[in-house]
C-alpha cells in the first residue's frame, strides 16, 4: 500500500498544543524539525524509505503518528485523514519530504526522472496543501523546505535546482491565495547541511561552504528552528518569505 500506518501512540494532546505533519520526518532534516516540535506539539511525519529511522523515531516519541508514505503516489487526502483521526485536527504543515539525485547531462534527459522529482517535490506539497485546507483555519502555517539550489542551479542537479524554484514561487502564490483565510505560508532554503548519515564529498562541502559568509555547514538543528520560528505565533505577520538558511551563501 502507499499509505500504512507504522505506529502511532494514544491520547490527544492539550488544546495549547498544535497538531503538525511533517513529511520526510525520519531522517536528516526532516526529523531534526520533528524532535524540535514533539516535546510541545503532536506530531505526525511520513517517510518513504526510512524504515529503520522511523522505528527509532516512533520509540523516541510514542505520542507521535508515523505513516509510510511514497508521496509520488500516495493520495493526499488519505495522509490527511490519517492525521485527523489520530489528533483531531491539522494546525500545521511542513513540506520537506523531497526527491533529488545525481542528474544525466542535457544530451540524456531523464523523462522519468524529471517527472518523479517534480511529483515529489512540487505537486506532492501542492496536493497536500489542498488536502489539508478544510482542517486549516485562521492562524495556521504552512513550511516548505526549498534550497539554496533554488537561486543558484547546481550543475549536477538542474532538474532537482528547477523544482526547488518552483516551490518557491508556489509559496508565494499560496501565500496571497491563502492570507485572506488567515493562513500563513513561507519556506525555508538550507544550503549545505550536515549529514551524519550520508556525508557527501568532503571536498565538495569545502567548495560550497567557502562561498558562505559562515564558512560552515549548517547543523539540521538550526535549519529546523527557522522552521519552527514560522511555524509559531512569533511569526504571525509573515508570509510569503523564503528564509535563507544557507549561512549567507554567495554573499
């Protein structure tokens, strides 16, 4: 099945806390995101491939709703509802889950590919917005996670870097189209982020880092407070903002 649920705990949380989906909220930033939100919050994440993750996330957090989920063909609508049942109702939203890989040239297009990570990366986060959107009222946040990429193509990835651009501008459409609801929505885009559990080229992130005003690659931890900085309150004023967490790349 797309779709199954992998555990979930019992009890619906207070009424000060939110409940929030996070897609891709197994591993790397996604679950960085989900640990900083399941203390005070209920959580729900998917994960497509991250089976072992997602146990150890499960176990880390029982109250927290955890559904397989292969956004490219998974029905909005039934993550939605799963969410539903469990908490009762969709405060939040953060689109993170994504697809990217090494890229053919021009001179060998990948069809299929393109079609996988735009599936993925763009219509998945649109569906899923407009699956929630009966649950979402006033005062609700929807996060996108784009990426540097979007601004500056890697050449390796021009089909991934294109996808991210277009989030990006579906941010700022939601964002007018969705404001007179009292719906906030923003994105967030990471540049080069620590990933312990795939670490790429060192010289790569040395190449990439060196063009940032911090030198560094950021933690998943400080990408994932952005995200829950516009998820809160404190943001009740912004929307349609893409906010760079890249540690100042191409400054």
């Amino acid at each position: 099945a797309a779709l199954c649920a992998a555990r979930s705990g019992r009890g619906v949380g207070r009424v000060a806390r939110r409940a929030i989906l996070i897609t891709g909220g197994a591993r790397g930033l996604g679950r960085a995101i989900a640990d900083s939100l399941a203390p005070d919050h209920d959580i729900a994440i998917t994960w497509n491939t991250a089976a072992e993750e997602a146990a150890v996330f499960a176990s880390a957090h029982p109250r927290a709703l955890v559904l397989q989920a292969d956004l490219e063909t998974a029905p909005p609508a039934q993550i939605i509802a799963a969410v539903i049942a469990r908490f009762g109702r969709l405060d939040g939203l953060v689109n993170n889950a994504a697809m990217g890989a090494r890229e053919p040239g021009p001179e060998a297009f990948d069809q299929g590919l393109a079609k996988r990570v735009f599936a993925v990366n763009v219509t998945a986060p649109l569906a899923l917005v407009g699956a929630a959107l009966p649950h979402l009222g006033a005062g609700a946040s929807v996060v996108n996670i784009s990426s540097a990429n979007a601004r500056f193509p890697a050449m390796a990835a021009p089909v991934f870097s294109a996808s991210k651009a277009a989030l990006e501008n579906l941010t700022l459409g939601l964002a007018k189209a969705l404001g007179p609801r009292g719906i906030r929505v923003n994105a967030v885009a990471p540049g080069a982020v620590e990933r312990p559990y795939a670490p790429g080229p060192p010289e790569a992130i040395r190449q990439f880092t060196d063009r940032t005003a911090l030198g560094r690659p950021a933690q998943a931890a400080e990408v994932a407070q952005a995200v829950r900085f516009l998820l809160s309150d404190a943001a009740s004023a912004i929307t349609g903002t893409v906010l760079d967490a890249s540690g100042g790349d191409r400054l």
